[in-house]
C-alpha cells in the first residue's frame, strides 16, 4: 500500500471516529444542557451578573452565560449573526435597531432606569461647569453609545461646552481610566460612580439637564425553544430582580413599563 493510501485511510478512519464521537454526544445530550447566552450593557455588568447567579440557583440544571459590552458592540455582533437568547441594552433607540433587523421576538420591556453622574479624582470637580475647566482631562463615552449621548445632551441643556480628550467604547472604559489617573474626570452612571465611591469622587447630574435613561429587555431569536431564556427575562422584572437591581443603584420598572414604542 502506499504513503498517499495510509494516509488517506487514516484520515477516513480517524473522520469516523469523529463522527461516531459526535453522534455520541449529541445522543446524550439532554434540552436542559443548552446554555442560554444573555448579552447586557456594561453597565449592567455587575447587576446582571448577581441576578445570572440568582437564576441559576433558583433553577438546577440552568446555564446562563453572561457576556457585557458597551452597547453599540452588542448590537452589531448581533447584527453580524452572533447567537443570543436575551438583551439589555442602555437606551430604546438601540433595542429598536435589533427589533428591525429581525433578531427580536416580541417587543422591549423596560425594566431599570438609571441616572448619569460625574466621578472625578479630585475633589475641586463638585458640579457640572467644572468639566469645562482647562487643567482637566474629561473622559465622555462615543456620541454611539448611550452613555455618551445622555452626556453630550446633559451637558448641552446645562450649557457646557466639553471635549471628552478619548470617545470611549462603554462607561466602564471611562472608569478604568479615570481610576488609573488617565483622566481627571468623565460622565458615567451613578450606577458606576457607586461603585467606586470609596476610590473617587462624584455627584449625580441633577435636573433639568438629567435625562431619563431606560434599560429595555428583548427576548432574541436564539430564545425559541430556550424556557430559560424566558424564565430569566421574568426573573429580571420580578420582585426578586427588582431588589437585586435596586442593590446596584438601578430603579427597578416592573412589567407596567413595556411599551410598543420601545
């Protein structure tokens, strides 16, 4: 027999394993094994993550995998085919661009609302005309993301003119950097400036200049036939997720906040 032979023999032998491996494991696998992927905005990173661990110890067998990016980024893997059975995103407009490409099955809920804060290293930046100091470096998140719209428009009603000196991709790149002495200061979430309230200073944006920041949840394609992916969705607008919610900074809507308009 030749080289090229037990090669090629090889080869066919080892695709038969491979394929009797396969047959295998797709014979034992069970519908509760499939892992439910949730995809949420980085400012849901820790919230989301308590209330993932909350499901899955309410519910034996359930795997839920959690992955968090700003926004914007959510949205176009979603839009490039990346699987998914649950989103939240930061604001309506972009829950809307995923329900018109067709991934979405049903219409939003809105289950959280948040407000926008300033953290800053120093203790001298105590309100909003502050950032529009020369001596200071100011951080605001891309006019594509959410952050970074609520931002520019609170700023804009209040009547200072800002440059963010980097457009950042979500509001937890604006906080690494402002912790590691990048920046002096950036608009976040009051959510995010909680959280590091005992590194940095910060205030929330009061007012006429605050605007209302809602979270919507969408149910995606890759949920059909997922009970979990449903199941967590309930999970996130019951009483239970409102508290977890809540614990984070977040103020909890309840199911009365779906809107067609989402």
């Amino acid at each position: 027999m030749s080289v090229v032979a037990k090669v090629c023999g090889l080869r066919a032998a080892c695709a038969l394993a491979l394929v009797a491996t396969l047959a295998a494991a797709c014979g034992d696998a069970r519908p509760g094994d499939a892992t439910t992927r949730v995809l949420a905005s980085a400012s849901l990173t820790r919230a989301f993550g308590e209330l993932v661990a909350a499901y899955e110890a309410a519910h034996p067998g359930a795997s839920l995998e959690l992955h968090t990016a700003g926004t914007p980024r959510l949205v176009l893997q979603l839009r490039e085919g990346a699987p998914a059975a649950v989103l939240a995103t930061a604001d309506r407009a972009s829950a809307q661009r995923v329900v018109e490409s067709g991934r979405a099955l049903g219409a939003p809920t809105v289950f959280a609302t948040n407000r926008l804060a300033v953290i800053a290293r120093d203790a001298s930046v105590a309100d909003l005309a502050d950032l529009a100091r020369d001596d200071l470096v100011v951080l605001l998140c891309g006019p594509e993301v959410p952050a970074g719209r609520y931002a520019r428009a609170a700023l804009a009603a209040a009547g200072v003119a800002v440059r963010s000196a980097s457009d950042e991709p979500s509001v937890s790149a604006v906080v690494a950097k402002v912790r590691l002495g990048e920046a002096d200061a950036g608009v976040v979430y009051t959510t995010d400036a909680a959280a590091v309230a005992g590194e940095l200073h910060g205030f929330a944006i009061e007012g006429e200049a605050a605007p209302r920041i809602e979270y919507p949840l969408l149910l995606l394609d890759g949920a059909e036939g997922d009970p979990h992916a449903a199941g967590f969705a309930d999970f996130v607008r019951s009483a239970a997720g409102a508290a977890i919610l809540e614990a984070h900074g977040f103020s909890a809507v309840g199911a009365s906040g779906r809107g067609d308009d989402a």
